[in-house]
C-alpha cells in the first residue's frame, strides 16, 4: 500500500480510538503512542526502552499512560519514522538515525564514518551536535528531541581471512548507508547495500563476503555461524534518538517537560553504559571467551585493530565521510557544513 494510504489509514484508526475513549478517563490521564526500535535489534530494546515506556508513568512521574509498539509491528518502515511523526499519528519515536537521513540529512551528521570509533568520543559528538539536530527536527517536522544513545561501535565480519582493513580490497561488504559505502570503496572493497534481516542469508550463499553491525546484533542474528573473523574497528556507533512531537510537548506544564525531559536523561545514560557493557560482553561471547553472559558463544579468530587503520579510518572523516556528507546536507540547509565545523569539528580536534 503507498505510504500515503497507509498514512490516511493510520489517522482513520487514531481518530477512532480516540473516539472510543470516554471522557472522564481520558481527563484523568494522558495518553500517548510511541514507535519502538524493532524487535530484530535486540537486547538494547527488550531491557532497556520496552520497559521504560511499560512503565512510563513510574519512570517520569506523569500521569501518562504510553502505547508503545515496536516498528516491525507497525507496518511502518524505520525510513518513514519522520514523515509519521510530522503527520501527528504518534506522540513519540524511537528514532533511526542512519535510517532517516534521506529525509533529514543533517541529522546523520551526529554519527559520521570515523567521526566517533569509541564511546568516549560518540558521547562528546553526540552533546556537541545535540541541539543542531533538535533545531533542525524541530523546525522541518515538528519534532523535539529528547535524547540521543548508541547502539554501538560497528565492526567488521568476515567469511576470508583478513588481518587489516586493506584485506578487504577486492572484496564484498554488506553496508547500510552511503556514508559507509564511500569509505568501504575508498579502501577498496565493494560496498554491497543489504538489509539487516537479509545479511546472514546474503553471507551463506556468498552474495556477500563481509558485513558490518554490532557484535550484539550480529551475535543475536547468528553472524558468527556464516562468517569466520571479527574486526572490532567502530567505523560508526550507530546513534539514534528519542523524539516527540512539538504539539505533545507544548501541551505539556513548565515542570511536566522537566521531568520528561529528566526521564529521557536518565533512559539516554542508562542505554550508554548498557550498550558498552554489551559490546564488550557479546565480542568475548563470539570469539567464544569469558566471560560471556548475554549471547551464545561462537569461534570467530579476533583481528586485532593495527595503529595504521585507526588513522585510515580517523582520515576518512575529512577525505570521504564529511564531503560526501555535506554535498547532500548543503542542498537542504546551506548551513549544514558549517555548522557541523564550528560544532563537533572541534571536538575531534579536526580542521
């Protein structure tokens, strides 16, 4: 069904249930429908943001009841995740970043190739451009957001034998954005556009040879059953964010956006300290070591990440990621380079 269609059947089924509320009930309490990360991603969703949000009214202490529903039960695409929020269908998002770039590009400019390896750096990027990207969802589709978190550095897995980055030269790459794309050919692979739920398929039959995710998600899609190596290089750390809607949030007293904004910090700390916790655990859990507590154990021979490709991939943000970046970005808001030079160039120490 076209996206428009779906949209108008959507409101029809929101006007309903709105109807369908009696009126004493829904002056008690406010409620609110919240788009999830899939269900596909994991661990980061089912301990960390499912419960926030089953839970919402304790964890803010509002009087606010939420619907939240993954997307990947939604019949919605993580790619139209602004376009919904803009038509006022729900309240809240789980936002994709990577995913919904081709509508806003300024907003991939908090997770660039090279621009943040570690989770140090991927925090200090993501405080520097926070509020570039609130201004920008803000103004293009009535969007605010709240916070922003990792599901954490991606790394390479490969199905060859490879001890450095170069090794990739000539091979097959599974990629999801342009972004990655134009580095993986720069170091000479071809990057090879394939969605998450297809890569494991796509690895067995050798459709491709090497496929970047995080180890957790790799290890919960069975990565390390089709491949052999894992390289923990972080080319991006996979950022996204939580969003609401301006109208939602404007209807909201002076101390209740307090405290939800209170709550969406406290959520944002919680999922960085637990994405780190889990990257580490699940790169010991596929290269079967211990301590391994949250995925099940493979074989996979660890590449060590050699000095040389931590300053090829640190060089790729000024020679590939940022131009290619700000080519797209600039045509939609000229200030989109600048602003990302004055704000999160600095902070990597980059001129």
């Amino acid at each position: 069904m076209p996206f428009h269609l779906r949209l108008k059947s959507f409101a029809t089924v929101a006007l309903a249930v709105v109807l369908a509320l009696p009126a004493a009930h829904a002056q008690d309490r406010i409620k609110m429908k919240a788009i999830g990360q899939p269900l596909a991603t994991g661990l980061l969703q089912k301990n960390k943001e499912q419960p926030f949000f089953e839970n919402f009214a304790a964890r803010t202490g509002l009087p606010i009841d939420v619907d939240y529903k993954p997307i990947d039960t939604l019949g919605i695409k993580d790619t139209e995740q602004l376009r919904v929020m803009k038509a006022g269908l729900f309240d809240i998002v789980s936002l994709r970043v990577s995913q919904n770039s081709r509508d806003e590009p300024t907003i991939l400019g908090l997770d660039l190739v090279g621009a943040a390896p570690d989770y140090v750096t991927g925090r200090k990027v993501a405080k520097a451009y926070f509020d570039t990207a609130d201004a920008r969802l803000q103004a293009q589709f009535g969007v605010k957001l709240l916070a922003v978190w990792p599901f954490g550095p991606q790394i390479l897995f490969c199905k060859k034998p490879i001890a450095k980055l170069a090794d990739i030269k000539g091979l097959k790459v599974r990629v999801y954005d342009q972004n990655l794309a134009k580095f993986i050919e720069m170091v000479g692979g071809t990057p090879v556009p394939v969605s998450f739920a297809d890569t494991h398929q796509s690895l067995s039959l050798g459709v491709v040879d090497c496929a970047i995710t995080g180890p957790s998600s790799a290890n919960s899609a069975g990565w390390p059953e089709v491949t052999t190596h894992q390289m923990p290089i972080g080319f991006q750390m996979a950022l996204n964010g939580y969003g609401m809607t301006m109208k939602s949030w404007n209807a909201l007293a002076p101390e209740a956006k307090v405290k939800m904004k209170q709550a969406f910090d406290t959520l944002s700390d919680d999922m960085w300290k637990y994405s780190e916790e889990l990257f580490k655990d699940a790169l010991n859990c596929n290269a079967g070591k211990d301590p391994c507590t949250t995925g099940k154990k493979f074989k996979l021979i660890d590449v060590p990440v050699a000095p040389a490709d931590t300053e090829l991939l640190r060089g790729a943000v000024n020679k590939v990621s940022l131009p290619v970046w700000a080519e797209v970005c600039n045509k939609s808001n000229p200030t989109c380079l600048k602003t990302w030079q004055a704000t999160v160039a600095p902070v990597l120490g980059l001129q």
